[in-house]
C-alpha cells in the first residue's frame, strides 16, 4: 500500500501510467476512489498520482483542525517529496478548492488547473446557503456520517438505474470517521481565494455539471475573474461527474491537454524561428 510520510500526516496514494504527471484530488468526506472511472482513462498514457486527502480514506487523520490551506500545503509537500516540478491538477468540489489554493500559494507548481463542480470560495452569502451549511452540520454532528450519506446519495444519483452508485455513497461517505469528517467540513466554511483569483496565471478549465448543486451562472462568473480560463457544461450529470459522467470529463481533459502541448510546440518553434533570424 503506497503511502508518502510528510512532515505531518502519512499520505496514501495510488500511481499509474507512465508520461507528463496529472494529480486528481478528491471531494470532501471522499477518497481516491472518486476517479476510479477516470483514472484508467487517463493512464494511457498520462503518470496518475491519486492521493487521498489528510483525514480522509487511508491517510492518516491528526488530531487539529482542518481547512483548505492545509489540504494545499500538505499536497504541495506530496508533490515536492514526489519530486514533481510542475503537475497538471484535477480537482473535483474539495478538490478543485484545493486546487485553486495550490494555483496562488504554489504558482509554479501548478502547470494547469481543471476545476470540476467547484469554486474559489466557501462563503455562505445568502440566507438559503447559511442554512444549507447549518443543516448539513447538523445531521453530521448529530446524527453521523452514515445518515448524512442516505440524505446525499439520492441528490447526486437520482435516477433508478444509479441505484449502485448510491449504495457505494452510503458505503464509502458513511466509512468516515465522525470527527475527522466533521472538521474537515467545518474547515471549508468561510474558505476563499476569490480576491486572488487575479494572480492564477495558468490555464484553467472549469467542468460544470448541469444538474450540480449551484448553477452554471456562478461558475461563469469566476471563470470571467480568470485571465486564461474555460467553461464547459458536462450533460446529464450531477455533482459527482468523475462517476456518473467518466467518459465526457475524460474527454474534455484530452482536449484540453492537447490544447496546451499544440500551445507549447508553437511557442518553441517561434523561439527557434526567431533565434534563426
């Protein structure tokens, strides 16, 4: 069982492939297991790095609280102890939080950004939000993690044929450990990078499902914050995309990746033609 001994926490993670590396980063109370429809995909021919976040399934979960700032700063150091200098990033919800924060705080590392149903920031504005963060606290706190993922399971998969996919929620969110599970959503209320969204130089997609929990308009509106950004809608899928809807965002990262090496070949052949001149 890979793990990686950071300063802090123990990191598992598992590896595939072989090429220019890609880390996915999973959603909160989740793990790796978010790509396991994805990952395959891209081990064609990508080097996949999939870690599970600390707190979250085989890492280690210290005592402390949690926040997206030290998710980053613990996946930076996963990267560093790697020895990756520059890696394309894939996060979905939590993780493209993460993402987003690796993007400003660790620029050179970031050499692309693909956000998947997500955004630069947790701050519940409006009356309906404060109270849908105050329920979902209240049902973890309360109740556990187990009854929170029978109330989650039929909002991301709604159709009778995703039956198996929301057993496997019920299965791997209701695996939690309360506490752990617990900080980790009271570190996301209140994150944000959105005033910094200005300094994020690289390329960046934004995946946004139509049936996920907030609506295209708002990723719009970050995504017109971006200097060098993309929206694209994945059809019939709900906010768990990596598993209902695989193959549209393994698609679009192909299509997207190939956009940044046809990019890159042109830069070098200009910089040769100029340095013939």
């Amino acid at each position: 069982m890979p793990r990686l001994q950071l300063d802090g926490p123990s990191l598992h993670f598992e590896e595939s492939g072989a090429g220019a590396p890609v880390l996915l980063l999973h959603g909160l109370g989740s793990s790796g297991q978010d790509w396991e429809l994805v990952a395959p995909r891209l081990a064609t021919h990508r080097r996949v790095i999939v870690p599970d976040i600390r707190g979250h399934g085989r890492s280690d979960k210290p005592e402390g609280p949690y926040g997206v700032p030290l998710f980053a700063r613990d996946i930076a150091a996963f990267c560093d102890r790697l020895g990756l200098a520059r890696v394309d990033v894939v996060g979905l919800s939590m993780g493209g939080m993460i993402g987003f924060q690796l993007a400003v705080d660790r620029p050179g590392l970031v050499r692309s950004l693909v956000v998947i149903n997500s955004g630069p920031d947790m701050v519940p504005r409006t009356p309906r939000r404060k109270l849908s963060f105050a329920l979902r606290m209240a049902v973890l706190k309360l109740l556990g993690p187990r009854t929170l993922a029978r109330v989650l399971a039929p909002k991301l998969f709604p159709k009778p044929e995703q039956a198996e996919l929301r057993r496997r929620v019920v299965e791997s969110l209701g695996a939690n450990e309360p506490d752990a599970y617990l900080r980790a959503t009271r570190g996301l209320v209140g994150w944000t990078v959105q005033d910094r969204l200005k300094d994020i130089s690289c390329p960046v997609l934004v995946l946004a499902s139509d049936r996920d929990y907030t609506p295209l308009s708002v990723k719009k509106a970050y995504v017109d914050m971006l200097g060098n950004a993309r929206l694209q809608e994945l059809k019939d899928s709900g906010h768990a995309a990596p598993l209902d809807q695989p193959e549209q965002i393994v698609e679009a990262m192909k299509g997207f990746y190939r956009e940044l090496e046809e990019a890159a070949r042109d830069t070098r052949g200009l910089g040769g033609r100029q340095g013939t001149s």
